[in-house]
C-alpha cells in the first residue's frame, strides 16, 4: 500500500505568545498554587488520600466496644466508647451508645454512691448526644432510661424522684413525636409508668413496645421488668428469656431471671414446682457468676436464695465468697452479718455488722483483712442491716454498753425515710430487752 500526503518538514521557528495565551497560563499557574496551598493547610482533601484517622479510629473503637457489650464486658465496652468520642466527639451517635451502656453498667455496681456517680456520667453522655443532635430519635429514648434509673430513692427524695420521672415521661413523648413507632422509646417509657406507680398503662405500652421491636433486648428486658412489677413472674420470665436469647452474655439479665424463678419457687403450693424454680434461679445466678467471676453481686444473690431456704451453711459460704472478691465494701459484710444473724450465729453477726454499719480497722475484722473499712450509709437497701445489728446489740445489752450502743441505732433508723411500722415493732423489741436489762441491773 502506497500512503501518498504532504510531506513533514520540520521547523525550528516557535509559535508565537499571544496576550491572551499569556494571560491564560499565568491563571492556571496561579489556580494550580492556590490548591496546593489549600491542599497543605487541610482546607480541601485529595480524593487519592486515605480517609481521614480520627473517624477511622472512632469507627474502630466503636465495633469494640459492641463486641465487649455482647460479650457482656460492659467496663470494657465503656473504655471503647470513650475512646471513640475522644477522637470524634462530634458524633451523636456514640455519645447515645455510650450513655446506654453506661445506665446498664450501673445495675452491677453494689454502692448506692457508684451507682449515683455512673448514672450522673451517662446524663452528661445522653446530653451531649442531643446537644449535637436534638431529633436524633434514638438519643431520646435512651435519655428516658437513663432519667429512669437515676430517679433513686437511694440518692434522692421522693420528690425530687417524682419530678425526675415527670422529665423522662416528656422525654418520651419528645421521642415518639419525633419518630412515632420507636421501639425503645415506647419499652422505656413503659418503664417510667411502672415507676410511677401506673401499672395498667405500663403493661399496655410495654406489650406495644415488644410487638414493634421483636428483635430487640432492651424492649424485652424492659417488658420483662414491666410484667415483673406487676406479679406477672411467669411472662416475665419469657421476656427475660427473649432478651437472653438476643444477648446471652449480659449478667445482669441473669440476675432478673433468676430473681423471677426464686419468687415462683417461693411462692409455690407444692415441694416440685418450687424446688423446680428454685434449682432455675440458682442456675440463672451461677451463669451470671460465670460470665463475670469478679462480681459479688451473683453469689449474694445465690446466698439470698439458700438463706431464704434455711440452708445457712450454703448461703454463708456464697457470702463469703463474694466478700472475698471485693472486701473494702461494707455491703457485703451487711449481708453476711444478716446471714449470720438468720443463721443464730449472734457472736459472729455482731462483729460481722459492726464493721458493716460502723466500720472497722483490720485488726477488728475477722472475716477478710483490709486496713480501714468504712461504714454502710444508711439506704433502703441497708435498712434491714441496721435494725438487723441494733437487734443483736439489744440481745447482747449487757456487754460492752451494748444498750447505748443499739439507742443510737434506733435513734438513726427513726429520723431516717426507711421508718415504717415494720422496723418500728422491731426496734420497740430491741428497747423491751434493754429495759428489762437496765431494771436488774444495779446503779453504780
């Protein structure tokens, strides 16, 4: 094949600059600078360049703490939350996540002041989500749980308690107006109603809760407390099973479920059902303890259960156990004062609960060495242990003062909200024996 054209004949003359042309490379030149610059400054982000680290750092600590919260390591899972709002703390989101986990956390910590402090940290978290994102649905519904939980007659009064409750049931209705079918809004709130004290509407928003969120734990955990509250024990135990099921390593689930088996095995009319459910409780609290080896919290409740049964040696040696996995908190010593006491161990109980309600140096406590124990607050959950020790330094009134010593008890449970008819027949039994002790007792 023949290619016929002109043919190239090059040459060494230069195109000519326009002014135009000119002016033209000198904008792009300039353009070309003015991204570099704002290249190096950070201004803008070359579309090559790997995404930006925080974001990636927090993504990152975000999926391990949800696998630590589905492992049940919520300390953990807390730590990896924190950090994940370190390095973005614009993100609603993971604030939202890390209050929730925060309020749950709460339910393994045995001091009223812990517990206080870990509800006060999730406010602050659940606030800054909705700071940075006030129609986030979600972070809505989580505030009515934490407000729930930090509504405490243990830190506040009933008042105060009231008005907090008031604040998280607005909180719902903020949440539902924002996203109407919300699941967890709706589980939460029903929760706010048993609080409350208005138990019709609770089952009601609780069943309404559990057919939209299927699939959810804490709709069936908070379903779960809603039937609980109101003698429901057998639901209530398949809605624990059911949140179980969607998470089966959070203790705390375990502890409600064996709670609700133990009140079936208690109340039951015939010896099988209730060595049935008694056997379910104590397996339910022994997978709690196995999930988490250093909570006391499971082997008190698995020595609640034999104490509650009369077998006090068992229930001694499970209170012991948790005393010894944490021995600096007088909670414990209470409990095992009260098992001792229950058990006619009197001698024994009286040192137990003194180091429990007014505290002890080490060479006045037998049971676990610790340097300084401090003393139990006086709290609805304490209660029984004062009046429990005023009782025993009553019975014991003849030795080392004991009778001035039960007075200022008395005293203390009197002044205190706790006072009720119950503990007042018990402390008039304790000042009958003083009495009686003080009339043959000679004037010096």
């Amino acid at each position: 094949m023949q290619l016929k054209g002109r043919r190239f004949e090059p040459t060494t003359e230069p195109s000519r600059l326009t002014v135009g042309r000119t002016a033209a490379y000198a904008a792009a030149i300039l353009i070309c600078l003015g991204i570099f610059k704002l290249l190096d400054n950070g201004t803008i982000r070359s579309p090559f360049a790997p995404a930006p680290t925080p974001t990636r750092m927090a993504l990152s600590y975000a999926e391990e703490g949800r696998a630590f919260f589905a492992a049940g390591i919520l300390t953990k899972a807390i730590d990896a939350y924190q950090k994940a709002v370190a390095v973005d703390p614009d993100n609603h989101g993971l604030w939202a996540e890390l209050a929730r986990i925060q309020t749950y956390s709460s339910e393994l910590m045995l001091s009223a002041d812990q517990k206080q402090v870990r509800l006060e940290e999730a406010l602050v978290s659940i606030n800054t989500s909705i700071d940075l994102n006030g129609d986030y649905a979600t972070a809505r519904a989580i505030k009515i749980l934490v407000l729930d939980w930090y509504a405490n007659s243990e830190w506040m009064n009933e008042q105060t308690r009231m008005e907090t409750l008031v604040e998280a049931l607005q909180e719902s209705a903020r949440a539902l107006s924002l996203d109407p079918g919300n699941a967890l809004a709706l589980a939460f709130k029903a929760e706010v109603l048993v609080d409350q004290a208005n138990w019709s509407a609770a089952l009601d928003v609780g069943a309404q809760a559990a057919q939209l969120g299927p699939e959810i734990m804490d709709v069936h955990r908070a379903y779960a407390y809603v039937l609980e509250s109101n003698g429901y024990y057998s639901r209530a135990i398949e809605e624990y099973l059911e949140a179980i099921r969607l998470n089966t390593n959070l203790p705390f689930l375990y502890i409600r479920l064996g709670a609700n088996y133990r009140k079936l095995g208690e109340t039951a009319t015939d010896t099988a059902t209730r060595d049935w459910n008694i056997n379910k409780a104590l397996e339910s609290f022994a997978r709690a303890a196995d999930l988490n080896p250093a909570d006391p919290i499971p082997y008190l409740s698995i020595a609640q259960t034999y104490s509650n049964q009369g077998d006090f040696f068992a229930a001694e040696r499970n209170a012991q156990k948790a005393l010894s996995l944490d021995n600096t908190d007088a909670y414990l010593y209470g409990r095992l004062g009260v098992i001792y006491y229950k058990a006619k161990n009197y001698e024994t109980a009286i040192k137990v609960l003194k180091c429990a309600v007014r505290g002890c140096l080490a060479e006045e406590n037998e049971e676990q060495q610790v340097d300084v124990l401090e003393p139990l607050p006086l709290a609805y959950n304490t209660v029984d242990v004062y009046y429990i020790y005023g009782s025993v330094l009553s019975f014991y009134g003849e030795d080392d003062n004991n009778c001035a010593k039960a007075a200022e008890i008395f005293a203390e449970l009197r002044a205190s909200p706790y006072f009720d008819e119950t503990v007042d027949s018990i402390i008039r039994e304790g000042e009958v024996l003083c009495a009686a002790i003080a009339r043959r007792t000679p004037a010096p």
